[in-house]
C-alpha cells in the first residue's frame, strides 16, 4: 500500500495504539514503520528474545503464546487486526519477549523498531497513554482467566474461551461465527485436557451448539453456549 492508501486502512480499522492522535503524529507514526508480510503458522516473536519490534495487524489474525520447559505450548491471546503486540519493546530498559507470538493465517503487519518506536512515544505522549491502556486490557483478561480457573467449571470455562475468542477474532459467516483453532489451543487456554474438549465440544455438536471439523470450530450463536446449564 502507498502511504496514503496505509493511512486511509489504518483510520478504518481504528487501532487502539494510535487512538486520539492528530495528524501529525499520526502520519509521523505510520511513517516509522514498515509493513511486512507473515505467513500462516510462522512464528513471528520468540519468548526469551530481545524485544527489539513492536507489532500491529493490518489484516489476518495473530495469537501468543507461553511455551513451557516441558514444551507444552499455553494459548496466551489472540490479536485481530488493529491490535498491537511485543509491547516489551516499549519500555525503557532493553527487555525480552514474555511470550511468542505466531501468524494464525497469513497476516500483513505494520513493524517499528525499538529506538523508533521509543522515540515516537517520548514525543507524542498519547501512545503512552495507549499503550497502558491496552496494558490494562491485557491485565483484566488474565485476571477473569483466574477467576474462571478458580470458581468455574471445566465445561464453563471452556465456553468462555470459545465465546471470547468469537467476538475477538471470530470470522462472521452466514451460518455463523468461524474460528480457526485447535483442540490443544482450546485446552490450554480453559486449563482443561485435550481430551475433555474432544469430549465437550462432540456433546455440544450433538446438541446443535456448534459444528466441528479438523482445526475449525463453526457457533450459529455463540452466547448460546453461556445460556445453557453447563
């Protein structure tokens, strides 16, 4: 995309990292990046690697996630377009990435390098302001995900996360909302096993709830799933 074509889709799609800026600043920010294209499963931050860049979607889907010492591979968040990632970048002291962060499908993306990005933030104070907002954001979701952890029950929780990730990085069809995910995403982001999934999510396809095929997962309506006695 030019620059102009650029400006114009990042105003549509209204990112939260560029909120209430000017012109100015705005035009300067997008001026600092640069797009780049990722394709489909390709990991695109590594946990434990310096935070060097900073992320934001343009379009397609990505999803973070904390790998374990034994491998295991725990679904962190998941990031539609407009939203930002590697935020580790932003802080002062040169710091490493909490998490990796991988393309769920090919996904094109706007990169500032740290000094850049460090810069910018220095002179145009809103990002900050940004930045700790969706800070906040990332805090109240790991949050509930305790509270689910701790008073809900394994069905319960995994309908949230189904239901969560539909309204963030659904993809609306006519027959529904569509996911792109696996059993093993869904069991690490509801701490359940990968077999209680298998077993839950063939219950509620039996009901009608929902239809399950290899890595996709298709609600008519999703809040169907928090409407019933789990």
């Amino acid at each position: 995309m030019t620059a102009t074509e650029l400006a114009g889709f990042v105003k549509r799609l209204a990112p939260p990292f560029l909120q209430y800026l000017d012109a100015e600043p705005f035009n300067a920010v997008l001026g600092a990046a640069r797009q780049q294209r990722f394709l489909a499963k390709s990991v695109i931050t590594n946990q434990g690697h310096p935070a060097n860049h900073i992320y934001m979607v343009l379009t397609g889907i990505a999803r973070s996630f904390f790998l374990t010492q034994g491998g295991q591979r725990l679904h962190v968040y998941s990031y539609p377009e407009g939203e930002m990632f590697g935020g580790m970048a932003l802080v002062a002291r040169h710091s490493e990435y909490l998490v990796s962060t991988e393309a769920v499908k090919d996904c094109n993306a706007l990169v500032w390098d740290r000094a850049n990005i460090r810069r910018l933030i220095l002179r145009y104070p809103q990002m900050m302001d940004n930045a700790l907002s969706i800070a906040s954001e990332y805090l109240n979701v790991s949050i509930a995900n305790q509270v689910a952890l701790s008073c809900h029950s394994a069905r319960q929780r995994l309908a949230e996360v189904l239901v969560g990730m539909a309204s963030g990085v659904g993809r609306r069809s006519p027959a529904g909302i569509e996911l792109t995910v696996r059993n093993e995403e869904l069991a690490a982001a509801a701490n359940v096993t990968t077999f209680t999934v298998s077993r839950t999510m063939s219950e509620w396809q039996r009901n009608g709830l929902l239809s399950k095929t290899r890595g996709k997962v298709l609600m008519p309506y999703p809040e169907r799933l928090l409407l019933r006695d789990l």
